[in-house]
C-alpha cells in the first residue's frame, strides 16, 4: 500500500522511477525493485540517492494525470417533421401519448391549445411553426416541460436519452434563435432547444425563426 486508499501498482507499471524522500510509510522495496532502481540508475547516468524509495509514475490512462473529466447532461431527443430535436432532462417533465389538445380562441399559429396531464394544464406548441419547419404534422406525443409557464411540446417521435457536454455543443448556423446549438449523435445532427425562450416565441413567432 502507498498510504491510505492507494493501492501499489502492478510491477509491469514500474517502468519510470523517481525519487522521493522517505518517512518510514512506505515498505522497503523488494530485491527486484531495487535491482530495477540500479538500472535506472545507469540509464540516467546517475546513482539515486540512499534513503529514499521508488514509485511508479502511472500513464494518463490510470486517469491521475489525464484531463479533467468534463460535465455531462442528459438529453431528450424526439422527431419534429424532418428534425431531430433536444431537450435537456433537467427541463422536461412527461412524455405522454398525443391527446387532441383543447383550441384556444385568437391563439398565435405555434400554440396548438391545452391538455390535462396529472392534474395540470398545459399549453402546447408546435416546434414545427416556432422552427419555420414546412413538414406536415404528425404528433404521436406531448413533452411536458419544467417551469411555471406550462408549457408542452408536440412530437412525432421519442428517441429516448443521450449524454452530451453542454460546452461542447457546436454553432448550429443555420435556423432559428430558439437553438442553442447542436450536437452529433450517431450520423444525425440533433438542435437542442433553449427553452427559456419558447414562451416569447411563441407569443412572438418571429422570435422563432
């Protein structure tokens, strides 16, 4: 043992030695390693100091020197016409299967009405006008969304739950100010939704596009 929580590692790791000053919590080191510490010694050109041990300096695929690890989110992606959208998990609620939502009188283009789920109402939007996207609709689910605004988003499929790095995703270009920015998974680029702003988009659908 190296001390407390650290496990010596394998011989084949004692390639490269260094020199550290002993204090007695380190155990002697074995006929081989001494033997090894003697080779590095002529290696180097230089005979290592008594008194002091050896210690392997691990590769960055043990993780003690490799890049910090970055933060990652889960994302909800589903299907609106011919685009792969997403949500990140933290501000989604509910998918559930698509109900006729309840038409509201003199509602912009992008609000489809209201919906009942576990007790609460909702307001529906069509990512599909907020997108200026031209496919024709056919929603099979509703996404409801964390926040006091209530509001769900129409779907034509779910694709399930990926991992991605939020400061990682790229410039999408292209398209509305509603995306944040875009990510590839598996061949397929997926524009993932700022949802702080779906409310003013759909209020103003120029906002939207």
């Amino acid at each position: 043992m190296l001390g407390s929580g650290l496990v010596e590692p394998p011989r084949s790791l004692l390639h490269l030695f260094v020199d550290i000053p002993s204090h007695g919590m380190l155990e002697r080191p074995s006929r081989a390693a001494n033997a090894a510490q003697s080779n590095m010694s002529s290696i180097f050109g230089r005979r290592m100091s008594d008194g002091c041990e050896t210690i392997a300096i691990l590769p960055r695929t043990l993780g003690l020197l490799g890049e910090p690890e970055v933060a990652k989110r889960e994302m909800l992606v589903m299907r609106v016409g011919s685009r792969l959208i997403g949500v990140f998990a933290d501000e989604a609620d509910f998918v559930v299967r698509w109900k006729e939502p309840t038409p509201l009188p003199r509602a912009p283009r992008a609000v489809l009405g209201v919906v009942a789920v576990r007790g609460r109402i909702y307001t529906v939007l069509d990512p599909r006008v907020l997108l200026a996207l031209e496919d024709e609709p056919s929603n099979r689910f509703i996404l409801t969304l964390r926040g006091e605004e209530q509001l769900a988003l129409a779907a034509e499929r779910v694709d399930g739950v990926i991992e991605v790095a939020e400061q990682r995703l790229q410039s999408f270009g292209r398209g509305s100010a509603l995306i944040r920015g875009a990510v590839e998974n598996a061949g397929e680029l997926i524009a993932v939704l700022d949802c702080a702003r779906l409310f003013a988009a759909a209020i103003d659908e120029k906002v939207g596009r």
